[in-house]
C-alpha cells in the first residue's frame, strides 16, 4: 500500500501525543483544585472529536480507505535495530480511530457521575489510554505498534487496581498477566519476521509480500495467542469477565470498546494482511474457534445474574464475530467484521453505562432481584430496553447490518456456516429475560424512586446516535472500509490459490 492522502500537518502525531499531553498536563493543572478538572477534559476530548472527523472525513471523501493516508515517516529512531516512526490511517484504522474519539468524550461524561475519588490521576489515565490506543491503530512500525500496546495496559491496570470493586487486585493481576503474556508471543512473531525477510525491516508496508509460507504459518500461531488474548477468543477469555465485573462502568466502556478491538485489528492487519496464505489455507481453524466463542459466550452469558457479567460474556459472543468475519477472506465478511468492531463499542458502551446507574439506583447488579424499574427509574428503563436491543442487533440500529454482513461472508464460503444464524437468538432470548425480570415486573413495596439526569440521559443517548446514523447511512463507515477489504479479500484468494 502506498500514501493516497496527505496533509501539510503531522495529523496523526496529533492524534497521539494532544491525549498524552493533555493528560500529563493535569497534575500540573489541577494539583489544588480539581474544579474544573471536567471542563478540560471535555474540552480535550472534542478537540481530538474535532481532529478525527477531520481525518475520516478526508479518507471517506476521498475513498482511499485502501490506502495508507496522512503517512508520516519514516523516522529512523533506532535505526540499527529497526524501529523507525511510520504512521498512516486507512479503512482499518480509520473507523477504530473514530469511535476511539466518540468514546472517549462519552466515558469522560459518565465518569462525572460515577467516579468520586482521585479524579487527577483518573483523568490522566484517560488521555494517557487514547493517546496510545490511537498509536496502536495507527503505527505501522511492529516495534512501535508493541510499544504503544504494552503502554495501554498501565492504565487499564490502575482503572481496575485503583476504581474497581472489591476483588479490583485479584481482576488486575490477572487482566495484567493474560494480556503482557500474550504480547510477548506477538512480539516474538515481529522479531521472526524481521530476520527472515531482505532487507530487515519491522515496517509493515516493507514486509508485506515478502514473507515465506513456513514463516508465515509460524507466526500465525504466535498471533493467535497474542491477539486471541486480547480479542478475546475460547480458551483465552477467563480475564474478561472478571475484568469487567470489578472495574468501574466507564472503564468497562474502554475495556470492552476499545481494549477488545486492539485484538480484532491485530487479526485483520497482521494475520489477513501479513500473513495471507497461510490465513487462506488455515481459516477453517480460525472460522470454527470464532464460532465456538460465539457460541459459548451467548450460551454462558444465559446463566448469568450479574448484569455486567452478562454483558461482558456477550462482548466474547460478539468478538467471535469479528474473528469469524475477517477469516471468510470475503469482502462482505471483512467489512462485516470491522463495522461489528464499530457498532459493537456503540452498543455495548451503552450497556455498560447502564449497568454502572443501575447499581447506583438499586445498590445491586443482581438480576433477580430488581424488580420493576419502569415505576422506579423510568429513563434508566427506557434506554435499558435501547440499549439491550442494540446488543442484540435489532434492525433499528446498525449493529444489525454489520452481523448480518459477516453471516452473509462466512456463507459465502461454506453453507454450513449458516448454523452462525442461532447465536443472535441465543442473544435475544437472554436479553428478553433480563428486561422482564429487571424492567417489566411489578416494583418492590416502598421502592425507592431515582432517575437518571437530564445531562447523563442526553450523554447515554449519544451512544446511539453513531448506531442510528450508519443504519440510515451505512455508506459513512463501508466507504471506507469496503477499499480495504476489497485488497485484503484479493490477497486472501491469491493465498488460497
């Protein structure tokens, strides 16, 4: 691939190092008062909302999401080792980068609500997170791409360690050790890699076609383990739930928004566009382990009554999705699976806000036994039942196209992959359950009655407003995506062939 878009500015620098930046700036700032902390952060944050919608505006505008755009570099940083800066966005990246933007502005408005302590490191742990998953979105170098996907784990690490429930140590350690463990079976793949092409290089674009089938089978595995991890993909997944269940709701929104997608995209750029023969010729193992995650995640998740934990099995169903989508090798699968990538952090950022009121409203997560929050909580009702049909690919909202798209994909290539149909019915059932039991049944005698605010309602409706616009207009993401896959799907079948 080669640069299509360019700008007279360093639009992708910017993108990275404001967020790192800003939040450095913080401590600084707010040492004795924390005031306006919130204001800054808001005001941060739509910058960078400003600066994304910039530059996907210009790659959709364009349609150049099969290219590498705004390419910086290279920059020799240590030049004998082979680390250089070189950085582009494309129909991959750009979509990642974009709800990165939207979800970090929609986290730091919850956080108002549900975070009271330590605002100042928490606030900085926010932009220090975007800054560096917008470098692992964007880094085309595999030695930089490492760096900036070990330094998201550091403030995931202190969002659960620090904001979480009562077993926080215990889910960090182990969210900690599962995702460094795993990287450093990815990065041995880059090392691999980069000793066994001529010349030596660590930057994708250099590697691209050069590397041998043995090799490339090789580091298959290794990116299995690394990005199945992170994904994540059965048998890798017990961090998860845990994870999720004793970090704070607006961190639950990252983790499973964006933190999951790094693994998505490192299947999709690495495995599909690195490594493609070997990718055609073993994606029946890759297909059937994304099936048998989706299948376990929405038959575990039926067992359930905590409804974060609930949510978060429902994340490892959906991620079966995108593994199952970019492995088809066909343009609808792989688009399918980066817009699911999209739409799965709209919808499932929404659900895990909610679950963070509803404990605030009720001092419980447990299904069974809240009862008639239509009386109590009204609002909290009424986009609980948004929210749910979201996750559940309703056809009011995009999420229903882009897993319609990767059903669509993976029969194409085989029709037994139909059987793929059922988990959105498994999905919906134990999501029909939960609204009866938490929404339509009768209140408890003398219920205490609290709502959501007008400012928090307006903020939660805004995790719908990208699902309903790429319902009415999904041209905004599959214009860009489309070129991408489009190349990958070629690459794929030459593999194949």
């Amino acid at each position: 691939m080669i640069m299509l878009v360019d700008v007279s500015f360093p639009l992708i620098s910017i993108l990275i190092a404001l967020p790192i930046l800003a939040g450095l700036a913080i401590p600084l700032l707010f040492k004795n008062s924390q005031k306006y902390i919130i204001h800054y952060s808001i005001l941060i944050a739509l910058i960078e909302l400003f600066i994304t919608f910039y530059s996907y505006g210009l790659i959709l505008s364009n349609g150049s999401g099969g290219e590498y755009n705004f390419v910086e570099g290279p920059v020799k940083i240590l030049g004998n080792f082979g680390i250089d800066y070189l950085a582009g966005m494309d129909g991959l990246s750009g979509p990642l980068v974009l709800i990165t933007s939207i979800l970090t502005l929609l986290v730091i408005f919850g956080s108002r609500d549900l975070i009271e302590d330590r605002k100042v490191l928490y606030f900085s742990m926010i932009f220090l997170f975007q800054g560096s998953i917008m470098g692992v979105f964007t880094q085309l170098n595999m030695i930089l791409f490492y760096v900036f996907w070990d330094i998201v784990l550091i403030p995931m690490f202190l969002f659960i360690g620090i904001w979480g429930g009562p077993r926080r140590r215990y889910a960090a350690m182990k969210f900690f050790l599962f995702t460094f463990v795993g990287s450093v079976f990815m990065l041995l793949a880059f090392i691999l890699i980069y000793f066994n092409v001529s010349p030596h290089s660590f930057n994708i674009p250099e590697v691209a076609g050069k590397i041998p089938l043995s090799l490339q089978i090789i580091s298959s595995v290794l990116f299995f383990i690394g990005f199945g991890v992170k994904l994540p993909v059965v048998p890798f997944h017990s961090w998860l739930p845990d994870a999720h269940v004793e970090a704070p709701a607006p961190i639950s929104v990252f983790l499973a928004g964006l933190l999951l997608k790094m693994g998505g995209y490192g299947f999709l750029r690495f495995n599909i566009g690195l490594l493609p023969e070997a990718s055609a010729q073993y994606a029946w193992i890759f297909i059937l382990i994304g099936i048998i995650t989706m299948f376990y995640g929405a038959i575990v998740a039926i067992v359930q009554i905590d409804i974060k934990k609930m949510i978060a099995l429902t994340s490892v169903s959906h991620m079966g999705f995108v593994l199952v989508g970019a492995f088809t090798g066909t343009v609808f699968g792989i688009s399918g699976s980066i817009f699911q990538m999209f739409t799965h952090a709209a919808a499932v950022g929404i659900m895990f806000m909610l679950s963070g009121y509803l404990h605030k409203a009720t001092g419980t997560r447990n299904i069974t036994v809240i009862k008639g929050l239509k009386f109590s909580s009204p609002r909290l009702a009424t986009l609980l039942i948004l929210g749910s049909m979201a996750a559940m690919c309703i056809p009011i909202f995009s999420s229903f196209i882009s897993e319609y798209m990767v059903i669509l994909g993976a029969i194409q290539i085989n029709a037994i992959y139909a059987l793929i149909v059922a988990v959105p019915a498994i999905t919906v059932g134990y999501f029909l359950w939960m609204i009866r039991r938490v929404v339509m049944s009768d209140p408890k005698p003398n219920v205490k009655k609290w709502d959501l605010s007008n400012v928090s309602t307006v903020s939660l409706v805004l995790y719908l407003v990208p699902l309903v616009l790429t319902l009415i207009a999904p041209w905004l993401i599959l214009d860009v995506v489309n070129p991408l896959s489009t190349v990958y799907a070629a690459i794929m079948s030459g593999g194949a062939a």
